[in-house]
C-alpha cells in the first residue's frame, strides 16, 4: 500500500470513529453531559500524557510550557473545545444528532468566514457564493425549527475558533491535547467531584461495565486524532477536506436512520441548500489546488533558450 492510500485509510478511519460518536454517547447514560465532558478531559490527559511519553515528545511539551504565548494560545483552545464537546454531547443525547451533523457540515464555510474576518484572508468568487448560500440553509432551518439552529451554530463556531487558535499555536496534536487536558484538568477533577457529592453523578454505583465505558472517552478522544495526524503527514489538505464530509454524514444517517429524529420537508430543504454549498465550495477547492499545481508545473515545463 503506497503512502497516500495508507493516508486515506487513516483519515476514513478517523472521520468515520467521529462520525460514530452519536451512537457511543449514549452508551454512557445515566451520564450526564457536564459528567462525560469532566471524565473526556481527565482520561483524555492519561491517554495522551502516555503518547508524549511513548513517542518521545516531552521536550516538546516543555517548550511549550516555557512559551507563554503558545500556552495562552492552547488554554483558550482548552477552553473552546470544551465548549465544543459538552455542547456536541449535549446535543446527541437530548434528540439533536441530525442538527449536531448540521454543524459540522458547515464548519468548513465558518472556518473561511473567520479567515476572512480575523485572519484577513481573501476569499475567491465561488467561494463567496457557496457562503451566501448557506446563509440561505441557515434561514430555512431557522424557519423550520422554529428558533436559530443554535447547536449547529456553536459547533461550527466552536470548532472554528479552535481550528484558528491550533493554527496560531502551530505544535504538534499529541503534546497539543496533552497541554489543553491538562489545563483543564482541575476544572474536570472539580465538576467531577461536585457531581458526586451532589448525589448526580454516575461513576459510582452504575457498575464495572458503566465505568470501563466512561473510562473509554480518553481512547476514544485520542485514538482518532491518531489517526488523522497519521492522515494529515501523507495526503493533501485537499483530501482531507473531502474526507472531513464523512463525519457529519455519518452523524446525520444515525440520526435520521437509528434515532428517528423528525425531518419534515423544510429540514430536508435546508440540508439540501447546504449540500449544494458544500458541492460549490468543495469543487473551488479542487479546481483551485489543480490550478496552482499547474502553475507550479508550467515554469519548469518551458524549454529554454
């Protein structure tokens, strides 16, 4: 197998264990989502602490200690993500799995919009138009739903922002989710604890099967971003991009196909605009990355005199 199909296989594999998370969520009831969410960061930190050790990057996770702006950089990243996976994990246990798969759909169109804003990126024509047209999804959902599809919204938005704030800090995802697990561990450790105590958490008395699954999240968590690292070293960004699609389809057919959830004609007509600014925007990408490739290849191409 050559490198780049090694590479595809582990972005599939990783896009797909995303995408199967709605059915893992709910395997960890009575659980709430605060509880999930203080147990995802604890193991989450055992698992990649265990990482850094074992490939040799504990220098790297010093450097990072000793840099005050890399490690600002990662606690608001630790913070945003947090954000990010109590409101995902919300979402798939209280009936949201199809609008969680919304937000994720349109991340990559909110992650160009913030380029645009804060990073002052220019954006190209047909790019401009695949955004106006999910501003249009965003309407007819919000329409159809009868409320702004805010799980959807703070997805996107959250994952955005961290994507922005990683890209800044620019280190490597093991020793990287090693330092956000770890900033935000006391934080878990307390809400934790305070669960417990208040008679709502669930890690006691719930069995050894309930606390081997809760015990899960930091395998869960870690083994994926694994696996598109394993991805991101061997394929184009390109790739990845259309690959990240697989998540959030994934998510949308349990949804629809295993939990049931409603999707009445209005629904339906606010995914398929997404999709049509998915198609848009994912084509412009091709096209342009041909079109630079070309470029780069011409010059070398002409004979000389």
């Amino acid at each position: 197998m050559s490198e780049q199909k090694r590479g595809v296989f582990f972005g599939a594999a990783a896009y797909i264990m995303w995408g199967a998370f709605p059915l893992y969520f709910p395997l960890l009831e009575p659980a709430g989502a605060w509880e999930i969410l203080g147990h995802r960061i604890l193991w989450s930190l055992v698992v990649a602490g265990a990482l850094v050790v074992i490939v040799g990057r504990r220098a790297q996770v010093a450097a990072i200690l000793r840099d005050r702006r890399k490690l600002l950089l990662l606690a608001a990243a630790a913070a945003v993500i947090s954000i990010n996976w109590v409101t995902y994990i919300w979402g798939v246990n209280n009936g949201r799995i199809v609008e969680t798969s919304l937000g994720y759909f349109t991340n990559p169109l909110v992650t160009m919009l913030m380029g645009v804003l804060i990073l002052r990126e220019k954006m190209r024509k047909l790019q401009w138009v695949a955004l106006g047209i999910a501003f249009v999804a965003v309407v007819v959902l919000t329409l159809d739903y009868g409320r702004l599809p805010w799980v959807a919204l703070l997805l996107a938005f959250s994952f955005g922002t961290y994507g922005l704030l990683k890209k800044s800090a620019g280190v490597g995802p093991f020793e990287s989710l090693a330092v956000e697990t770890a900033v935000t561990a006391p934080f878990a450790l307390a809400l934790i604890v305070a669960l417990q105590v208040a008679g709502h958490g669930t890690l006691v008395g719930n069995g050894a099967l309930h606390v081997l699954l809760m015990i899960s999240l930091g395998v869960a968590t870690v083994v994926p971003l694994a696996c598109f690292g394993a991805a991101a070293i061997r394929v184009p960004m390109v790739t990845i991009g259309l690959l990240q699609y697989l998540a959030p389809i994934l998510q949308f057919a349990v949804g629809v196909f295993i939990a049931h959830e409603a999707m009445p004609p209005g629904r339906w007509a606010g995914f398929a605009i997404v999709w049509v600014a998915l198609v848009i925007f994912s084509a412009e990408a091709v096209h342009h990355r041909r079109k630079v490739l070309r470029e780069l290849v011409a010059p070398a191409a002409t004979p000389t005199a």
